[in-house]
C-alpha cells in the first residue's frame, strides 16, 4: 500500500508533555534540547580520537555557547528579516516583551548562523583555538538539530507549505492555517458553543478550534477539515534536504582532513542551496504573504540564502589556498 497523507488532518499536539495550568513540555523544545545532545555526542567522539583540537571535556562547554549563540542570533534574525515590529511589540502577559516569547514561534536560521558564527569567535579566542575549526566544528556537530528543528516545525504545524492538488501522495491539511481564515470563515465555529474566552477574539477562536482538533473533536473537525487547503509537508522536506543530507554531505567530505573554513564554507554553500529549492514549496508567514516577491521572482528566504552562498563559495576559495595544517578527518589524523 503506497505511503499517503492526502487524507490526513494534521491534528499531532505541540504539548509532549504536560505539567499544570499553561506550563507544558514542548515538541519544539526537545527537539532543540536533542539537537545539542547529539551535537555533544559528535564533539566529544571526534575529541576523544584526536581527530579535533577540542579535548572530550570541552565538549559541553562549547555545545552551551553555540546554543547561545542558535537561539539569540535565531530570535534577533527572524524580528530583523521577517517581523521589525517585535522589536517595540508589547504584551500583558509574560515575557511581555514580544521579542522574547520564543515560546510563540518565530527563529530565523540565518540568524542562527550569524549567531553560530559570534559564539564561535568568541569560545575560539577565550580557549586559544583557530576560529576557522571551532566554527567547522559547529557546523558539523549542528547538522543534526536542524533535522529535528524542522521534525518540530511539522509537528507545531507551523512553516507548512504551499498549496497543492488535493491528490497529491504528500498532501496535509493544517488547522494553523485558519490563522488567516476571515471571521466569517470562522462563524461555523461559534455554532458549536466554544468558552467566551474563545469568542473574543479572532485568535483565541482560532487557537480555541485547533485545540479541540488536537483533543479530537469530530464536530469540529467535520466543519473545519473540507474548507481546509491540501499542502505540501514543506517541513520534512527542508529536514531531509537542510538537516539530514546536510550532515551526510559534511560527513563525506571530512572522511579526510581538511584546512580550517572549508566545512564552514561547504555548509553555506550546500544549505543555501537547499533553502532556494525548500522554498518553492513552503507557504510564506502571514505577515509578509504578497511581499515575498521581487522583481526576480524571489522569496525573502532565497534571496538570504543567494547571499549566504556566494559568502559560502568566497570561504571556500579562500581557506583552500591558506597554507596551514589540514584539521579533522573521521577516518584518519
């Protein structure tokens, strides 16, 4: 029987695990909590056979940092790119500072990067190490996290793709996407009773309905699931193409040593890439949907990565000509 999701609502909950009242343990925050696990694992087994200037123990240390560096550059990337306003949005609830409820959504992996790259030269010149292979090291031990950042973003249904032919063998519904239904989309909804709390507002209805979607509502899901669009699953895409083959491309080309910044280099150039093509299929955010395209045709997401490519390929060309020591290797010193 062949593999399909054409009839298949997205109704998996963000909530792994709850705790009480709003409190809860998150998809999303164990899938970054199990990115730099496994980033350790790979620092700490390069480390203990010499392959690396890092001493086993150090491991941790420098997997703290780069998260600093993940989470911070990824927040302050995505209200720099994507959403200026975070920046002076305030709330009457906690954080209160819009720029800070990262429990809301909204990181930017090129600001995640420019942030790998800030932690990286620092932890470099605090420990005395060359700064083109702690921010290698980076890049390669953080492959992984993206694959289970984008494995979360499906599950929160969140960054779902484009519209597709209702036939299509991959196709999903995703409730999120009556975020930019209109009120009069949503009236059915109020037929069914829902809290007053849900009825105030457009987003609490909303939030209310793909809750009861997640708690398997029937009645809410026989008015919501025909009115729904069939989509691309865009987010277990980019975690095949940014993450998983990511980190296999990287592996491949570190079998052997290699001069310092090369890794770094291969890693803007082969994500870029893959962002361009991930990009075709994955629905722009709300708040820029109709500003996404230039003159070229371009969402804002390619034209980020453009740069991060050619900055990739001016990397390359200029750690292979230093003449210094190769570093690395997963087969030999």
């Amino acid at each position: 029987m062949p593999l399909t999701f054409a009839a298949y609502l997205h109704d998996i909950s963000p909530v792994a695990v709850p705790l009480w009242g709003s409190f809860a343990i998150r998809w999303y925050g164990l899938s970054y909590l199990l990115g730099f696990v496994v980033g350790c694992l790979i620092l700490r087994h390069l480390a203990r056979r010499g392959r690396v200037q890092l001493e086993a123990n150090q491991a941790m240390d420098m997997v703290f940092w780069i998260a600093v560096g993940v989470l911070v550059g990824g927040r302050l990337g995505y209200a720099l790119f994507y959403q200026p306003d975070l920046f002076v949005s305030l709330s009457s609830s906690p954080p209160y500072w819009d720029l800070l409820a990262i429990n809301k959504g909204g990181m930017a992996s090129h600001g995640g990067l420019i942030g790998v790259i800030i932690a990286s030269l620092w932890y470099a010149r605090r420990n005395g190490f060359s700064f083109l292979h702690v921010i290698d090291l980076a890049v390669f031990a953080g492959a992984p996290g993206m694959f289970f950042g984008r494995i979360a973003n499906f599950i929160n249904g969140e960054l779902f793709g484009r519209a597709c032919g209702a036939d299509s063998p991959l196709a999903v519904k995703f409730p999120q996407e009556m975020h930019d239904w209109s009120q009069q989309q949503l009236s059915p909804l109020l037929e069914l009773d829902p809290p007053a709390s849900a009825t105030i507002s457009h987003a609490s209805l909303v939030n209310w309905a793909i809750e009861q979607i997640h708690r398997g509502n029937d009645k809410v899901v026989e008015i919501v699931q025909p009115l729904l669009t069939p989509r691309h699953p865009s987010q277990l895409y980019q975690a095949l193409i940014e993450g998983l083959l990511l980190f296999v491309v990287l592996a491949i080309t570190w079998i052997r040593p290699r001069k310092p910044g090369v890794i770094f280099g291969l890693c803007c150039c082969y994500y870029s890439m893959a962002r361009i093509v991930g990009e075709v299929f994955r629905e722009p955010d709300s708040h820029i949907k109709g500003h996404e395209f230039g003159a070229w045709g371009i969402t804002r997401g390619q034209l980020l990565s453009t740069v991060m490519l050619l900055a990739g390929v001016a990397v390359i060309s200029i750690c292979a000509k230093r003449n210094v020591q190769k570093v690395g290797g997963i087969l030999n010193h």
